[in-house]
C-alpha cells in the first residue's frame, strides 16, 4: 500500500512503515533521526529502512535534507538525536578507524562526476584500488579495465576528464564508486544536466551494476520519470519529513497532493510557488503593506 504522511500532523516518522521490515533485512536504517545547520532544522524525525540488494530513490524539493541524510549515511555528519545504522552499526557512534573502515565499503557518485581534472579516466578509476589496496598494478590494470567495461567507456581510458561528454564523465564516475565492489553505493543528483539519452543510459546502468554486485543502491534525484523506472521503492521528503513512500507503481497511482504535484510538475498544491512575503503593493508603495500577503 502506498503510504501519505501530512506533516501537519505529525512530528515524527515512527509512524510509517518500511519497505518490507519484516521480510527483507536492510543494509541501512534511520532512525527517528534530526539534524539541523545552526538553529535551521533541515530532518525531522526521519525514519526510513534501505533493504539489501534494492535501489531505493530519496526524492523532494531543493534544500529539504535529501543530500544531508546521504551525509548522514557516509558518516559527514552526525545527527542531533535519532540513530543511523548500516550494516548494523550505528555511525555516529563509530571512531576514525571504524568510520574509514566504513567507508571503504561505500562507494559515492558526486554531483556531476567530481572526477580528478589531471588524472586520466584510467587513474580516476585506479585511484581507490591504488589507495587502499595492495594489488600489484598488473591487477590494477584488469579491474579497471573490467570496470570502465561494465560501463561501456573502456575505449576511453587514455582520456581525460575534459575530453568526455557530460554523459560520459558521469559513467565514469560510476565506474569510480564500484572500483572496490562496495557494498552500499550513494549517488547524488546523477541525472543532473543530462541529455534524455544520456539520462537512460546512466539510469539502465545504475540498476544494472547492483544487480550485477548485490550492491544496495540510495539515490538521491529531483528525476521522476527515470527514477520510476530503474527503482524499488520511494521516499519523498517535504519540510524535513517523510511525507510518502511506496512502490513505482503506487507512487505513479497516487493521488495525494504533494506527491501527485511534485510527480507531474504541477504548479498547484502543498508546495507555493511564493516564497513567504509581505504585501507586494505595499512593497511597491501602492497600497498599505500587510505581513504576510502576497
């Protein structure tokens, strides 16, 4: 059943129910999680559960938490109150060695690739093997070879950054965050500034490479359409809370406001197009000005 939370009425998610909780273990979990930047709350008592070996999609509005949780998630940050838990161990609780040894299972898809500008696509992708691992460069050469394959741009190795297409550079990128076979690999905004055909290539090879790993896969997106195609399941985040979650198929047969708005791009609903003002023809000398009227 697909799931609507009106955030009026609530001040927390431990009302809502995980993906499968009861059948499928999950690799990540939030837990009644807040954070906040200063005194500006971004997460309020979020709670949602990343079951292994699924591709779960975190979407909402610009600047409503969805890249802090991922930071959150990889140890950045840490929560104001609530638990953090992947792969059962509480992040925020874990020392320098224990994170980093953390993270050496996690692999991160930045916005728009953040591949290294000098380096060669080859070194790009050899960068973690040669960092963290002891492989002799013989091997090296295979599994970077292996995995620019698997994303279609092993003709490019000799290549840098500057020589490839946007698309490109992204699948790149991805080939840099499976390097060391993680088991949890994050991605922010990877669709962004991608032509349509770009778009779903990189898409298409973000499910296929989990499945292909057993990896678990988080994406953070504003991207509808393709989310809807490559993922398992969906979080929507709406004033620092989950204000729905459900299948690609539930979430496409919704009819709740926020998400029915945010879905189709309709310009009515929960969220305004104004930013709160005060009277405009005040502002402008026409009429007496009143808080908080358009």
């Amino acid at each position: 059943m697909w799931i609507y939370v009106d955030p009026s009425r609530s001040t927390n998610n431990s009302d809502i129910p995980v993906l499968n909780q009861t059948t499928t273990q999950s690799l990540v979990e939030i837990d009644a999680v807040d954070f906040a930047y200063g005194k500006r709350a971004i997460l309020k008592g979020i709670s949602l559960n990343v079951p292994r070996g699924k591709v779960v999609a975190i979407m909402g509005g610009s600047g409503c938490g969805k890249t802090t949780l991922l930071r959150l998630i990889g140890g950045q940050l840490k929560a104001s109150r609530g638990r953090v838990m992947v792969s059962g161990q509480d992040v925020g609780t874990l020392d320098a060695e224990a994170m980093y040894a953390m993270r050496r299972k996690m692999g991160m898809l930045f916005q728009f690739g953040a591949l290294f500008t000098d380096m060669t696509v080859f070194d790009n992708v050899a960068f973690q093997l040669r960092e963290h691992t002891d492989l002799p460069e013989e091997m090296i050469r295979d599994l970077v070879l292996m995995k620019l394959d698997a994303v279609g741009l092993r003709g490019t190795a000799k290549l840098f950054p500057a020589e490839l297409s946007g698309g490109m550079a992204r699948r790149v990128a991805l080939a840099r965050a499976v390097a060391l076979d993680p088991m949890l690999i994050m991605y922010d905004e990877p669709f962004a500034g991608l032509d349509p055909i770009s778009l779903a290539v990189v898409g298409q090879t973000i499910r296929r490479l989990n499945d292909a790993l057993g990896a678990t896969s988080i994406l953070v997106t504003h991207d509808v359409m393709e989310s809807l195609q490559i993922v398992d399941y969906l979080y929507f985040i709406s004033d620092g809370r989950i204000v729905g979650h459900g299948t690609p198929d539930e979430i496409r047969a919704s009819s709740e406001p926020f998400i029915k708005q945010f879905v189709h791009a309709e310009l009515d609903g929960p969220t305004p197009f104004h930013y709160p003002a005060g009277n405009y023809a005040g502002e402008l000398g026409l009429a007496p000005s009143k808080a908080g009227t358009p």
